[in-house]
C-alpha cells in the first residue's frame, strides 16, 4: 500500500502533461488524416526526422539549444509571478548585441568570444529589466509591455543590420552582419554536426536554476513572490527588487539564447534569423508544459525541438506540412492550461451538488 | 507630401475599426471578469475564415459571416477552457493566439497550397459604401462617406453596446457578474451563462474586426497579419476603461497612429522606425492607464 502511494504521488504530475500529449497526437492525427497520408507511417517517418540517426539527434539537440534557454527565462519569471511575454525581444536584442561585440571589441579571439556573452546576456537582460522597472514603478502591465516590446525590439535589430552594421562585403545586400571571425565561434561538439557549446551552456544554466530555486535564500524568495506576493511582503521580502532581479535574469537567459545561436550557428546576424522558427515561443510553451520546473524545461524543450525537426523530416518525405507540430503544440499549452484531467475528476465529483452554491 | 492632411485622418478611420471592433470585445469579457489575452487569435481566425470564405463562396456577405462564425467557435474554445475548466484566463488566451496561428498557417499550406500569404486578384473586397447626402458635404463628406460597411459597423456596435451595458436589465446583469460574481450569483442570476454570452460576443466582434483586416484594404490574407493588434486593443480597452465610448476615444488614438505610421515611410526615415511607432505609443499610453487591470503580480498568482 505505501509503495502504491508512493507510487501515486510520483506520478500524479505526469498525469496531466500525459492527458495533454495523448491529445496533441490525436489532434496530428487529425490534420494528417485531413491532408490525406497515412497516420502511423507519417509519425514514423517523424520519429525518424528527429531521433533517427546520429546526425538529426543532434540537429534536434541544436534546435533545443536556445528553446531551452529562453524556456528557463520564461520559467524564472513565471516563479517571481510574472508573464515574461517578451522572449523574443530579449533574445534579438540579445543576438545582435553578441554579434557587435563579437566583430568590434578589441583584443584576441578569445577576449571576443567572452565579450560576446557577456554583452548579450546584459542587452536581453537590460531589455527585460526595463519592462519590470516600468512594471513595479510605473504598474505597467509587464505582460502587455513585453509583448509589444518585441516588435520594437525586432524592427531595432532589424534596423541595425540593414543600415548601419550591414554587411557589405558581399555581392547581395543581405541584411546580416559581417562574419565573426572564427576564434571566437563557440566549438561544436562533434565535428559536422550541428550542436555546439551551447547547448552544454544551457544544460549548465537548467542546473544551476534547480540549484538557485532549491537552495538559496534569493531562490527562496523569488519563490515566495511568485506563490504569494502579500505573504512575501509580510515576510520581509524586497517586492521590487526580487521582481526586478528575476526579471534581468529573466531576460540575460533570453539574450544568451539569442547569443549561442550567434556565436555557434550563423556566426552573424542575420535578420529574422531567430523570429522565424519561433525560438522564443516554443521556449514560453516548454516553461508552461513543464510548469516552469527548470529540469522539466528542459527535457519539454528537447521534445519540442524533436517535434520541429522531425516535422521538417516528415515535409520533406511526405505530403503534410511542417506546420503540423504547430498546431500539435498549441494543443498541448491548451490542454496543459486547462488542467483537464483535474478537473474532470472535480465535475464527476461534485455532480451531485453542482446547481447549489459554488 | 504632407504629414497631416486630409487623407491621413481618412485612412485613420479605415484603420480603427478592427481595433475598435477587437477593443469592445475584449471590454465584453473584461466586464463579466474575464481578462481575454486571445483577442489576437480571435481576429486572426476571423481574418483567415473570411478569406476562406469569400474564395469558396464568392460571396461577400457569407465570407464575413463565416469570418465570424470561425471566430465565435474559437472564442467558445476560450470560454470553455476559462469559465468551465477554470484554466488560468492568460495561459489559455495565449494558448489560443498560438493555435490560431499554427491552425492558420497550416490550414493556408492545406487549403490554398501556398506559404506566407494568399491573394487572389478576383476576389472580390468590402464593398464601399457611400451615404448619399453627407457624401456631399465639404469637409466632414470624405472623412463620413465611402468607407467598408464593417467600419459603420465598428461605430455602431460601441453605441449599441453602451446602449445595451448602461440601458437595460441584462447589461446590468453582465456588469453586477464583473463586479462581484458571487453577489451577483447570490441574486440568482446565471454567471456562467452571462459569461459565456460575452465571451461569444467578443468572438463574433473580434471575427468582424478580422474580416475588416483581411478584406477591408487589400483583399488578402498574411500569415500572423495581425501583429500585435490583439493586444493593442486590449491596451485600447483598457485605457477607456472597458467603456464604449471611452474606447471609441482610445481606438482613434491608435488607429491614427497606425495610419501615420503608413504615412511615415513616405518620408526619409527607414521603415523600421515608422513600424514602430503603433507599438511604441501603446507602450506609452500605458503610462496613462487609470484602470490598470489587475496587478500583474497579484492576478496571476494561479499561473503555476
């Protein structure tokens, strides 16, 4: 009987990203019987994209890279209680920022690479801290401002790159900067594939936010804010500068991501080159699958990025588009959201007493 | 070119209506409790079932219908999840903007076979309408006449619902469940239907407000073509603090910027800086918001 419990309580929070996985499939399922391929074999050829061999493993690992980055971001901010809409602000802000440093601070590859990091984390980190400053000083909805701040900050970079830091060296204007040169590229991991540094980066920084939430007093009470911002004032704690702290954090992490992706795959940055595949969003959906656990984030950004690769696998084999995962993963944050599972369990309960008082 | 001229506040009154029409629809929810972050998901299905909709129909009147109709079964998606399921409002409302935008984009690639955008050069827009006598005043006759039925419309339904929130026993209702909903259940009036009413209602404005973007100027639809104006209308309906008149008021105030923004690019500044201009005026008009909502801080404490 206590191994039951036991047993019960470990996997009680599985339940409900179980319910909401079981339901993303169905609804795949549905769009690809729409689009008139065979269900299982189209799944297959999925799994394949992104776990079938050596090589796409670790394309879904780089894809994963700045997910998870920007995913813990957004987690740490879910904790102190605040919706960090403004992911890929910080992240562009970020990227760009990284790429500046990584051309024009002076000194030796290495010095480059360092200022690099250090000057996006602090973009992404300054971008975020102003929405929190306008947030408790100004009770500007953090929500709202972040959100629309990204576009500010996307046409920003936009802007950057196509006039004043383009790169002219080519024959085609792109709107990108000029290369970094190459001591400062963050290394891959194994040579010709496409995971570098990075993504070991990020698994470093998931920990080091388990460490920090678990066992520090700042992490403590970051917590507590989030979990109850009138207690944490009774208990003493520094409403505004724990907001503010977690909000910088908040976005440094959305800014490395932006960084890595940088310093180890274009190596310069290319306009849109981070908007496009949605980084900063699919990171906000594995906060919110993982219910902003860091570790959770982490393993619910590897299984987004392997549901984006191995849509791209299924394009390319068959008939269905790639904007299959889309819809799956909106579908999960749905079902995740609504707490399905629970409260079905709650009606079936209460049917007897339902028309009362509530 | 001039910066303000006559052609500037023309374009403004075309470009208020699908912010007004999203604006009223989120005040509809804000009223009975209910902070709808889905307003951009909301507009986007009603932009693209309308496109939908006038390409298999050829019919105008049945593709803005249809426009709605997508909208208000998204919208029940919404209010099933928040009032039945009791999900946390903003996680649900973001939930649907991605749906929408994966559903559209996908549904684009299934249904017309192209990425990016879809355009047909015979389809047929919104009509214009032009009222016979005003037509012909000087000044106001331009600035009155010739826009899409939907932009009347937009002007109308804020009347309509002032009218129907400060006129009649149900909008009594409606405002007594935002108040306090368990007074207001105590009363015996049904919450959750009210509740569902108006969130159905912010479907069918918002399905308009869609219908107007994608049909209304340049018959087209764009992968994600709202861009934010969910939300700024959802600043708007806040700033005139879910009143219809007020958000009449704080619509022009963006739609105008959205127009001088267009107009911007004709002079020498890169593109990107005019782009900015709607999202920056919002973020400092919400400096100047009274009613701020719920504290972020305290409102979302069941987010985890």
């Amino acid at each position: 009987m206590y191994l039951q419990k036991k047993l019960q309580k470990l996997l009680k929070p599985l339940v409900q990203p179980f319910f909401a996985v079981l339901i993303g499939i169905i609804t795949g399922a549905v769009a690809i019987a729409i689009v008139g391929e065979p269900i299982l074999d189209t799944y297959i050829v999925m799994w394949n994209g992104a776990f079938g061999n050596f090589y796409f493993l670790t394309s879904t690992l780089a894809r994963a890279t700045p997910i998870l980055l920007v995913g813990l971001g957004v987690a740490l901010a879910f904790r102190a209680g605040v919706f960090n809409l403004g992911g890929e602000g910080q992240m562009v802000l970020g990227a760009v920022s990284a790429a500046l440093a990584a051309l024009y601070f002076p000194g030796p590859p290495a010095v480059k690479l360092v200022a690099a990091l250090i000057a996006g984390m602090l973009a992404g980190g300054l971008w975020a801290l102003l929405a929190g400053w306008m947030e408790s000083r100004f009770k500007v909805q953090l929500l709202i401002s972040t959100l629309l701040m990204n576009y500010v900050a996307i046409l920003f970079a936009s802007y950057l790159v196509a006039e004043p830091f383009q790169d002219r060296s080519g024959s085609a204007a792109l709107a990108q900067t000029p290369m970094i040169e190459q001591g400062a590229w963050l290394p891959k991991l194994f040579t010709g594939m496409s995971v570098h540094m990075g993504f070991v980066i990020a698994v470093f920084c998931a920990l080091l936010l388990v460490i920090i939430l678990r066992f520090t007093t700042s992490g403590y009470e970051v917590k507590m804010l989030g979990l109850n911002p009138f207690f944490a004032e009774y208990g003493g704690v520094n409403k505004v500068k724990v907001l503010l702290l977690s909000m910088f954090f908040s976005g440094a992490l959305a800014g490395l991501a932006g960084t890595v992706e940088v310093l180890g795959t274009q190596y310069r940055y290319v306009d849109g080159f981070l908007t496009a595949p949605g980084f900063a969003w699919t990171g906000l959906m594995a906060a919110l699958l993982a219910n902003s656990n860091p570790l959770g984030t982490a393993v619910a950004a590897i299984l987004l990025a392997a549901l984006q690769t191995g849509a791209m696998g299924m394009e390319r084999n068959t008939e269905v588009p790639l904007e299959v995962a889309s819809v799956i993963q909106a579908v999960l944050i749905l079902f995740v959201s609504a707490k399905f599972t629970i409260n079905w369990w709650k009606l079936r309960k209460k049917e007897g007493d339902v028309s009362g008082t509530v | 070119m001039e910066l303000f001229d006559y052609s500037l506040f023309v374009s403004a009154i075309r470009m208020v209506s699908p912010i007004l029409l999203a604006a009223l629809g989120g005040a509809l929810c804000a009223r009975v409790g209910i902070f709808n972050v889905g307003l951009e998901g909301l507009i986007l299905a009603g932009a693209f079932s309308a496109i939908v909709g006038n390409h298999f129909t050829e019919n105008i009147f049945l593709a803005v219908l249809s426009g709605v109709a997508m909208s208000v079964v998204v919208s029940l998606v919404f209010g099933v999840a928040t009032i039945h399921l009791k999900s946390n409002p903003i996680v649900a409302g973001i939930a649907i903007n991605f749906l929408m935008l994966g559903l559209t984009t996908f549904a684009l690639r299934a249904i017309f076979d192209v990425k990016g955008a879809y355009y047909d050069k015979d389809m047929a827009g919104l009509p214009k309408v032009h009222i016979p006598f005003l037509e012909d005043i000087p000044v106001i006759g331009k600035l009155i006449s010739g826009h899409s039925p939907l932009v009347y419309v937009a002007f109308i339904a804020a009347v309509v619902l002032y009218i129907f929130l400060y006129r009649t026993v149900t909008g009594f209702r409606l405002l007594a469940v935002g108040k306090n909903p368990a007074a207001a259940r105590s009363l015996g009036l049904k919450v959750t239907t009210l509740q569902y009413g108006a969130v159905i209602l912010s479907g069918v404005l918002c399905g308009l407000a869609g219908a107007q973007l994608s049909l209304g100027q340049v018959t087209m639809f764009t992968e994600g073509m709202t861009a934010g104006r969910g939300f700024i209308a959802l600043v708007a309906t806040m700033l005139g603090q879910s009143h219809p008149i007020g958000i009449i008021g704080s619509s022009m105030l963006f739609g105008l910027m959205d127009a001088l923004s267009i107009r911007l690019q004709g002079f020498s500044m890169p593109t990107q800086f005019t782009a900015m201009l709607p999202y920056v005026i919002t973020i400092l008009a919400m400096f100047f918001l009274k009613d701020r909502g719920t504290d972020s801080l305290a409102g979302q404490q069941s987010s985890r």
